[in-house]
C-alpha cells in the first residue's frame, strides 16, 4: 500500500477537478446606456446566445435578467478573466431567465474584446 503526503493529495486532487471542468463561453466588455462597465457571456450550451452580467461590487458580476426576476446569480470576474467556481456560468439562473440573442440592440455597445483574439 502507498501512502500520499498531503500535497501529493491535494496536487492529484487538482488535477482530476481540472480534467473535469466544462469550457465557460468567452467574455466581453461593454457599456450599459449609464455608461457603467458589464461584460457580456456567450453561451457554450446554447450558441448565439448571451448573458449580460453587471457590476455588482468589487469584482462580483450579477445576472441582468435575474435581478429583474428577483434573483441573484453572480460571477466573480477578475482582471477580464472569469475565476472558475463550484457552477457554471450558465447554471443556477432563475427558472424565468433567459439568455438574450446575440444580435440584441444592446450589445452594439461593445468597447473591446477580452482575450486573445481566435
């Protein structure tokens, strides 16, 4: 029998939650109409479509649609790279939200693209 130290462990750990993990859709910055910051998600599970998430406080980033049902889904978003958490950015929205066209009147409002360009 072979025995782990705690930081082979946790490395092994790592690893298998990195294997594991769904690609999240690519981000982009935009203005709302007050000209305040929101970045724009393009879904992987559903294409052409987006969520509109804006600043909530700090580096947390909440669902437009939701808040208009009552609901609060956050992101955290860090220096325009989206920080992996325990959900999806496109699960745990409420029940009535969902994602908006890409070719919504609102994202001609885009400033510049995150990322690398493909």
């Amino acid at each position: 029998m072979t025995y782990l130290s705690k930081g082979m462990l946790l490395l092994y750990v790592q690893k298998a939650i990195e294997l594991e993990m769904e690609p999240v859709g690519e981000l982009t910055v935009a203005r709302s109409k007050y000209l305040n910051t929101m970045y724009v998600y393009n879904c992987v599970r559903q294409p052409g479509y987006v969520y509109e998430f804006y600043n909530l406080r700090g580096n947390k980033f909440r669902c437009k649609s939701c808040k208009k049902l009552n609901k609060s889904r956050c992101i955290t978003i860090d220096n325009g790279v989206l920080v992996p958490g325990r959900k999806h950015p496109e699960d745990d929205h409420h029940p009535d939200c969902r994602p908006l066209p890409e070719t919504a009147n609102t994202l001609l409002l885009y400033v510049y693209r995150v990322g690398p360009k493909k």
